[in-house]
C-alpha cells in the first residue's frame, strides 16, 4: 500500500465524491507522537482492504487543507488523525493512541 498525498483543496471534494472506502491521515511533522502513531499505522496497515485509497496529509505545510477537512467531514481537528470516509461521509475518526489500522479493517468488513 501507499500513501497519496494531500496537496490541494480541491483533492478533499474528490475524496468525498469517491465510491468506497478512504481514509486521509492528518499527521504533524513537529510532533513525535504523530510519528509514533504513523509508523504503527504503517506496521498494521497490510490488514485493511487494497481497494481502500489512503491519503496522507502534511498538516504543517497544509494548515488550510486540515481545516477544510475539519469543516467537509464535520469532524475536530486534532493531530494526528485518521478519517475513515465511505460515499463521501466520514464514518470514524480516531486520533493520537486511537489510531488503529486495526480498527479501521474491522469496520470495513462490518
């Protein structure tokens, strides 16, 4: 699997009008626990179905993205965050030690 990464505003209204499961990954660059929670997510992500598109976003260098992922999916922001989207919904969002790929395949396949 691999990341896609987040770059443009007009990437988030792509993502919501995408069939299926996605997931968008918020994670800060300054914060280790953003890299901790990444590199876990990384270890177990091999549990969560191939069709599913994982994006990534830089939310240091793309503070207005973050924000507009906040208002689109109606979520808080925090940092580091996962978003589960399916048919343009946010159906889980889960951050710091919540973030798990685990989870993630589990409400997939349910």
């Amino acid at each position: 699997m691999q990341w896609k990464n987040i770059t443009d505003l007009e990437q988030i209204g792509q993502i919501q009008k995408e069939e299926g499961y996605s997931l968008i990954f918020k994670h800060s660059t300054r914060c280790s626990v953003s890299s901790m929670a990444k590199r876990r997510f990384e270890q177990d992500w091999s549990v969560i179905p191939e069709d599913t598109s994982l994006y990534f976003l830089d939310l240091i260098s793309h503070r207005d993205i973050s924000a507009h992922i906040a208002e689109t999916f109606q979520v808080h922001h925090e940092s580091p965050q996962i978003l589960l989207i399916k048919n343009g919904d946010c159906i889980l969002d889960a951050s710091h030690s919540d973030i798990s790929a685990e989870e993630v395949a589990e409400v997939i396949s349910n």
